[in-house]
C-alpha cells in the first residue's frame, strides 16, 4: 500500500515538474514555443554521421574514450592558438588542412554522442533499394571521372548553389550557424553557409503541386506542444543527405521531417528522419544539439563571389591536359 501510495506521489510531482517546465518554457508574444536566435552545431564537430561497426547499438562515449575526445579538442584548440611558423614560402601551418586555422571551429563541450545517426538503432544508414544502389553508383561515378571537363563535374556546395536542408545544418568544419526566426504563421530558418533562407508556413496550407520541384523542398511546419515539426517534400534528386550537401543520396520522393525543441535556454535539440522508400529499406533518423554561444553572428558568406577555387580547378584541369599532350609530341 505504502509503495502504490510512494508511486502515485512521484507520478503527480512528475506532471506538476513537467507542468511548470510548460509554464516557465518561452513563449513568443502570440503564444507559440520561442525557438528564435543563434545557434551553432559546432559542439558535434568531429562526431561522425554514422557510427563505427566495432561501437554496436552504444549511443554514447565511456568516460576514457569522452576524456580522449575532450582531450583531442583541447590540444587542437592550443595549436590554433599557436604562433604560426616563419617560413620565406608558407604563412600557414602546414598541417592545416583545406583551410587557414582561423576559419576553423572547434567544440566548446564536445558531444558524448557515438554518430549522429540515432536510428537505426546501430546508427548506420539503412540499405539501399536497388533504385537507390543505381542512384548511388551513378553519383559516385560521376565524381570519378578523372580531371573535371566542366564545372558540371563539381558538387552543389563546389558551385556555391546548395548544401540542401539537412546538408546545411550538419556540422562540419566552420560556418555552423543556424538562425531561427519567428512571426505569427511562419518561422524562417537561416543557414550561415551559402545563406540558404526557408519560409516555413504554420497555417496548414498544402505543399505545392508534384510537378514543383525546389533544391531545398517545399516545407510546411506546426507545433505539436513544445516541439516544432516540419515536414518537406517536392525534393528535386540532385542534392544529398550529408554533411555539405554531400554523402548519402535520396529521390524526388523524399519526405523529410524534422523536429525541434528547447531542451534548456541556450539549447535546442535537432533531428531529422528521412523517409524514401525508394532508396532506403527503411526510415532514418539523425539528432544532435544546436547550442547558442554569445556573440557568435551569421555575417555575410559571399561564396560565389570568392569562388574563384572553380575557375581555378578548371584551368589547372586544362593545363595538365595540354602537358601531357606537349609531353606525347615530343
């Protein structure tokens, strides 16, 4: 009797805790759960989409091997940090990869998480179709061509036109901002990185007709209590499901839900479920914390106009080209 009556109070100081969470939690000025502001992926850096085989079903770090990732981060921000070498012929540290070291960003509290893949539950991307495994050789031959003959050859982001919903939110290296706007019926999701902009409707209308096709979709959103749905559809098949807009491939009929919800003041909790039963077996979802920092600002991100790696690639292309044509006539 003693222990019903010991469970039934934990029940209701439950659902009061829980109901003063409610109470307590933002809200916008006409009512709505207050997601906006500035928020970063960058404390998931270096946490990889999918988890490593030997990990099994465990979703987190032990402590030794959190304490070798804290540890890992801690070092790399002191070499940051460090002078650069005096060199006649390099003003970079040389083992700097792809970008100068004050581009990069580094994790303030690195995630415990194993993969940002959380299901299935041994976070790895379900198997392909055999539509899907067609889609997948053909993206993969392309990007195997040898030297590229025209800027066609390159990805989306290569081209400064689109890293794709999921693609523009996943971390990696720098440019991890994430702005979150809202008004009454709509909230605006901003990406720092190629400044992707989504209009997100809150009325119910209806997404647009099968024969519309958008880089990013068409997305339509709602509140389900605390948690923000949206759901996007009207893909085209030309972009991808990993980081940069890159990695894992999907089809025109892709359905995208994500959710987000304010897990503290400074936090909001993101996952997103991929649903194309055309190229997966099944259903998969990925989650993982956007976190605000103070003063950390979305400026501009002028890709196209300092694009000038794509010129670059091409005209090195054509360069070797000729060499070795020189080379065969002599």
């Amino acid at each position: 009797m003693k222990a019903t009556r010991w469970v039934e109070w934990g029940l209701a100081a439950a659902a009061l805790s829980t109901a003063a969470a409610q109470e307590e939690a933002p809200r916008t000025a006409w009512g709505d759960p207050d997601l906006s502001g500035t928020y970063t992926s960058d404390n998931s850096i270096g946490v990889p989409l999918e988890r490593p085989t030997q990990l099994g079903t465990r979703a987190e770090l032990t402590d030794e091997e959190y304490a070798a990732r804290v540890n890992a981060n801690e070092v790399q921000i002191a070499k940051d940090q460090n002078p650069l070498p005096e060199s006649e012929f390099s003003t970079e540290d040389p083992s700097a990869i792809n970008a100068s070291r004050h581009w990069l960003e580094r994790p303030d509290v690195p995630s415990r998480a194993t993969s940002l893949l959380v299901d299935p539950p041994d976070g790895r991307i379900p198997e392909r179709t055999a539509v899907g495994e067609e889609r997948f050789a053909e993206r993969r031959s392309r990007r195997g061509r040898g030297l590229p003959a025209s800027y066609t050859d390159f990805t989306n982001y290569d081209r400064c036109l689109t890293r794709g919903v999921v693609g523009s939110i996943l971390p990696v290296i720098y440019g991890n901002g994430t702005q979150i706007v809202q008004a009454p019926g709509v909230v605006v999701i901003r990406n720092e990185m190629i400044h992707e902009a989504r209009v997100i409707p809150l009325d119910g209308s209806p997404h647009a007709g099968p024969g519309v096709r958008m880089w990013m979709g068409d997305s339509r959103g709602r509140f389900e209590g605390e948690t923000l749905v949206i759901e996007t559809t009207n893909f085209t098949d030309r972009t991808g499901l990993g980081g940069n807009g890159n990695g894992a491939v999907h089809g025109v009929e892709l359905t995208l839900v994500e959710r987000l919800r304010r897990v503290d003041a400074d936090t909001l909790r993101y996952e997103f479920t991929v649903d194309d039963p055309e190229t997966y077996t099944r259903p998969w979802t990925v989650a993982f914390d956007l976190d605000s920092r103070p003063g950390y600002e979305i400026y501009e991100y002028a890709c196209h106009e300092g694009n000038l790696g794509l010129a670059n690639m091409l005209s090195a292309a054509r360069a070797e080209e000729r060499a070795a044509v020189e080379a065969a006539e002599r």
